[in-house]
C-alpha cells in the first residue's frame, strides 16, 4: 500500500528546510476591499501560506513575490515579471472587487473557523493519494466568505511552478497530464486543463490547485504537493499565469508546524 505523502510530513519538512532557495514577500498595497470579515492582517496570511509550501516543496532558487490589492478578474492572479541566475520574481494581485467578502483570518495558522477535515482519495495510476482536503465554514465570519488564506496557497502554487508560464510544466502538461516521475506515487498521471489548474471532473473535490468556493478552506493534498515537486523551481519567462479561487485547510497547517517543532 503507498503511504500518503502527508503521513511523513516531517521527513518533507527536513528536505525543504536543507534546500538553498528562499521565497520573500513583499506587499505592495493597492486598493483594499470594502467588504472583509475576521480582521486578520494580509501580510501575515500571506507569509502563512508561504510556509505550508517551504515545508513540503524543495526550492533552489531565490523567489520575490509582491503581493497587493487590485481589479484582477478572479480571486487572485499571479504573474512572473522578471527571472535572473538563481532568482526569479512575481507578482499576486487578490481581487478587491468580489461581490463575496473575503475572510482575513486572524489566526492563519488555526482551523477555528472551520469545521473538521474531508479527505477525498483517488488512484491515478500508481496507488492511492490523498486529491483533496477541506473544510466547510463554521463559523458566521466565514460562511459566505472567501477564504484569502486559501487564495494565497493557490496564487504561490503558481508561482512554485504549475504554471502557464513555466516551460516544464507546459511541455509536460501538453496531453492534459502531470506525469509523476518520481517519489511514492511515481507513474501517476495528474489530469489538468488550461491555466495550469487540475482538472475538476476528473479529480476529487478539495484540491488545492483546481478551484475554490466561498464558505470553505482547503489544504495541500498529495496531487498538490507531488505536482509541485515534479517541476522544481520554476523556469519561467515572463508572462501571466491566470489563476482562479482557491481554498485551504489549517488542519495541515498545524500539522506541518508540528512536524517542523519536532
């Protein structure tokens, strides 16, 4: 039986910290939003999210990621804008225009507002993976929200790597498949489609690199996390990446900062 990715979080979270790339975020303002709720604050969101990635996806080169405020079209949107040896950066624009108000936690690294996990598995051709993680709203604040936490993860999964602007990722996605070449679920073909997004009819519910509704928050998944990991640092030219919502689950949060303490 393939154990899932997840289940040895702390040995991830060894390899991540040994490797040399570093990941800084810069916000840089814009227009806020008039409709929020849970008060929290959006740079520490961000650099939540940056973390939940550092800890289960190696990265070899130096990233900058702005990140701000602005009219973007969908819940958030990624862009490389410029690429050196060993260094790239980009940028993340969360749409302060939604009709939906988004939810700033104030703890991003707690799942209170949210109810228990729903895991969904599927195999995709070498064994059982966890293909999504997610929690439904519990709490008044996030009911009707949007979950920025859950943006973020998504928007930094793009500029990780699963990308229109990455190369790699395009050469292998080109037949609508992540082909998995190594690690415990090496031969699994990951079904995605345009945008650089896993392919919603073809897998589980809960991913965190396919979409998002509001009144939830979802977590990393075995899909997202070995996706990831196939393309390394991203190699990017610079051009927009379209994103779409996306939700995450601080069950893992915790779990991952655990793993990292121990």
């Amino acid at each position: 039986m393939k154990q899932s990715f997840l289940a040895c979080v702390c040995a991830c979270a060894f390899s991540a910290a040994a490797m040399a790339g570093v990941i800084t975020v810069e916000y840089v303002g814009g227009p806020s939003p008039m409709n929020t709720t849970g008060g929290g604050n959006v740079s520490d969101i961000v650099n939540e999210a940056v973390y939940m990635w550092e800890q289960v996806v190696p990265n070899t080169e130096n990233i900058t990621l702005e990140f701000g405020w602005g009219n973007s079209g969908s819940a958030g949107e990624y862009t490389t804008l410029a690429r050196g040896d060993g260094w790239y950066s980009g940028r993340i624009i969360f749409d302060s225009t939604l009709n939906c108000p988004w939810f700033l936690d104030p703890t991003p690294f707690a799942n209170t507002e949210y109810g228990p996990a729903h895991v969904e598995m599927q195999n995709f051709g070498a064994g059982d993976m966890i293909a999504g993680r997610w929690m439904a709203a519990a709490a008044p604040e996030t009911v009707n929200a949007l979950d920025l936490l859950s943006v973020a993860e998504h928007e930094i999964g793009h500029a990780l790597g699963m990308s229109m602007s990455n190369p790699a990722y395009l050469q292998d996605a080109a037949d609508g498949f992540v082909e998995l070449s190594s690690g415990p679920f090496a031969g699994s073909s990951l079904p995605v489609v345009n945008g650089a997004h896993f392919n919603p009819l073809l897998t589980p519910y809960g991913s965190v690199m396919s979409g998002v509704n509001a009144g939830e928050r979802r977590l990393l998944s075995d899909i997202d996390i070995w996706a990831m990991r196939e393309f390394g640092s991203i190699t990017a030219s610079p051009e927009p990446a379209p994103s779409v919502l996306v939700l995450l689950s601080l069950a893992s949060i915790l779990l991952l900062r655990h793993a990292k303490k121990t």
